[in-house]
C-alpha cells in the first residue's frame, strides 16, 4: 500500500495578536486525530505558538490544549529557521521541533496532498 500524502498546515499568523493561529492548530489536531498524516510549519511571528506564558496568546488556554493534544501525539512543529525568539521559556514544554529552511518547506509542499494556509 503507497505512502499517504500528508496534509501541510502551515501557520504564519501571530497567536498574540490574531485567533486564526489558534484556530490553524485546532484544525491540524482534528486531521491528525482522523489518522491523516499531518506537517505543521510554524513560519514568522507563528513560533509563539509554542511560547512558555500562554497568557499573552490570544486563545492562550486553548492553544495550550491543543499544543499538549499534539505533542501527546508525537506530532512534530516544522519551525522556520531564525524565527524562534531566544528566550530560554520558548518551547518550554519540550514539544518535538524540527528547524526547517524554505527550500524544506518548498519540499513538504511538494509531497502534500493538501494545504491549509494560516
């Protein structure tokens, strides 16, 4: 049986100033939990998302769910290069993240089958 082609989720929008961030997590969770294989990219201001104090997140408390459900699922973040913030609390929870470059990003892509675009 071939390989199932992914769906992309990929997140730019900022969680402390927009619900659309939130809600493109929401939405991967539900693919993921349907048993289809998901890449989440995290792009931009999106790696807040995975900020320590969720307090500042616009769905905070929901984003934090949604991170755990997630992780619980060994779902990795495909997280942009240099978009991480240097402070020591980001990723605090430990959720598995894989640095990706735009021509890594340009080859999930590639082998999705479909796209959500955040």
């Amino acid at each position: 049986m071939p390989e199932r082609q992914p769906v992309l989720v990929l997140i730019s929008e900022d969680p402390r100033a927009s619900h659309r961030a939130n809600e493109a997590m929401r939405i991967a969770l539900g693919i993921v939990a349907g048993e289809t294989p998901v890449d989440i990219v995290l792009a931009g201001p999106a790696v807040h998302l995975l900020d320590e104090d969720t307090d500042d997140l616009v769905d905070g408390d929901d984003i934090a769910k949604f991170r755990a459900a997630l992780k619980k699922l060994a779902v990795p973040f495909h997280v942009e290069e240099g978009a991480p913030p240097a402070d020591p609390s980001w990723n605090a929870d430990g959720h598995p993240v894989a640095p990706i470059t735009p021509d890594g990003i340009a080859a999930l892509v590639a082998k999705a089958r479909r796209f959500l675009v955040f």
